[in-house]
C-alpha cells in the first residue's frame, strides 16, 4: 500500500503549496473569467513592459486538463525535496525553482527575439504563453541527470524511467498536442541542464532571498510602468471568444505552452 496522502504532503511540502498555489489561482482565474492574453507572457507585452507576466504565466493554467497534468508531473517530481543524501532536498527545490521561473521565462523571450529579429518569423510576437510546464520540464530533467534511476510516476499507474523522461516528453507532446510550445519545453529542459551540470550554480539562502526581493521590486515597478499598478488587472474580463472551444494540456510531458488561435493573427500557448 502506498502511503497516506498527510504523510506525502508532509514529505513534499514546497511541492504541495505549489501545487495549491497554482490550483487557485486556476479557480480565481475560471471564477473571474479571465483569458490567457491577460496573464500570458508574449514578446510583444514584455516589448510593452509587461515582465511581470513571465512571472504570472508560469503559474497560471487556463485549462483543467492543463493544470491536471502539470500538476501530477509536478507531484511525481516531489521526490528532489527527499533526496538530501544527494545535494537536493528542500532548499534546493525552492533555490532553484526561482531560477527556473525566471530564467526560462527570459530564454522564451530571448529566442522569441532571435526568430523575429534574425529569422524574420513575426508570429513569435503574439504567441502567449501560460502555464507551469517549463519548470515541470526544468526539475525532469535535474531530476534525470542527478538520479537517472527515478520513475516519473503519472496518475498513479503510468511509470516512466526519468532517465528518458525530458526528451521523450518533448518529442511526444510536439507530435501528439501541436499547439503545445516547442520552444517553452526547450527553454525548460536547458535551464535545467545548466543547473544540474553545474554552469548555474551558488544559491543558497541569501541569494533566494536576495533575488525573491528583486523579483517582487521589478514585479511592482513592472505593474507600475505598464499601467497596472492599481492591480486592475485582477479584475479584467475575458476578451476570449465563448464559442470557441476549450484547449486541454496532455500530459506532464506538456511544456509551458498550448497554442490555440483566437483570431487570425494571434496565439496562445499552453506551457
């Protein structure tokens, strides 16, 4: 028998109030009716001074398969709060999660810039991007390279070896949802190949907490300089169309993205 929920979430407590932070938010999001296009992280709102979107975009999810799945890959990779004996355990969840949030939102935005600028691809400025999944691919991929020997357990009945895990979820989720965001995914993985090689490294209380206080001091000064400092942005309705169809995210194998075009010359992507 496995063992009793209390005594997982007492195990898994960073991953559990993650995990209940991004549920209600979902509801409050569902509650107020509030579309992707206001929380999402595009090129072309960070252009606007949006940052504080790279921020609201990972932790928001627009759909209920999206959240479900992310949130199940998320719960499996709650074993690094117990792997003390290897360098990880709690504080590093929570060091590394910060670097995760932040940097894979800024590489999305840095290769978005690259395709536009260099490649001349246009479409990459209105591409919206929602949800946890490049930090779900970030800790799969840290997790596969500190313990290639894991199982990334999904639904409590799929099993997967973790060794495989980031790339063959990558390749799956292009294949099988192709609105899901290649490039969310890839920012994800990246990141946490450079944490877990070592090329990000040094964080610890300090600098957690240092670099949590700039982020909230650019979250405010964001707010403020892109005209949401009165945090209406709370209250905004949804501009997204009631007849078009709710867009699910399969699969913990889902990046931070999950494309579903509201018009003609815009997306969103579910990562």
């Amino acid at each position: 028998m496995g063992k009793p929920l209390f005594y997982e979430i007492w195990e898994k407590p960073a991953t559990s109030c993650i995990i209940g932070i991004c549920s209600a938010i979902w509801f409050y999001i569902q509650k107020n009716n509030i579309g992707y296009s206001h929380v999402g992280l595009s090129y072309e709102t960070a252009v606007e001074g949006h940052h504080w979107r790279i921020i609201t975009s990972a932790f928001s999810h627009i759909s209920i398969l999206h959240l479900v799945f992310n949130m199940s890959a998320l719960w499996s990779l709650g074993i690094i709060e117990q792997l003390r004996h290897i360098g990880l355990g709690v504080e590093y969840y929570l060091h590394y999660t910060i670097l995760l949030v932040v940097l894979s939102g800024l590489l999305v935005l840095g290769m978005y810039h690259l395709l536009i600028q260099k490649f001349k691809i246009d479409y990459f400025r209105r591409v919206t991007a929602v949800g946890y999944s490049c930090v779900v691919f970030g800790w799969m991929t840290i997790l596969s390279t500190k313990q290639p020997s894991s199982k990334l357990e999904l639904f409590g009945f799929l099993s997967l070896p973790i060794s495989f895990a980031p790339f063959e979820s990558l390749i799956f989720t292009s294949i099988i949802v192709p609105q899901a965001s290649f490039i969310g995914h890839l920012s994800g993985i990246i990141v946490g190949y450079a944490i877990a090689w070592g090329v990000i490294h040094g964080m610890n209380n300090y600098w957690a907490v240092s670099m949590l206080a700039w982020i909230v001091l650019i979250f405010i000064f964001s707010l403020k300089k892109s005209g949401t400092y009165d945090f209406g942005f709370l209250e905004i309705e949804s501009v997204a169309d009631s007849s078009l169809p709710s867009v699910g995210f399969p699969s913990s194998r889902n990046g931070r993205t999950l494309q579903t075009n509201t018009s003609p010359d815009m997306g969103a992507n579910l990562v």
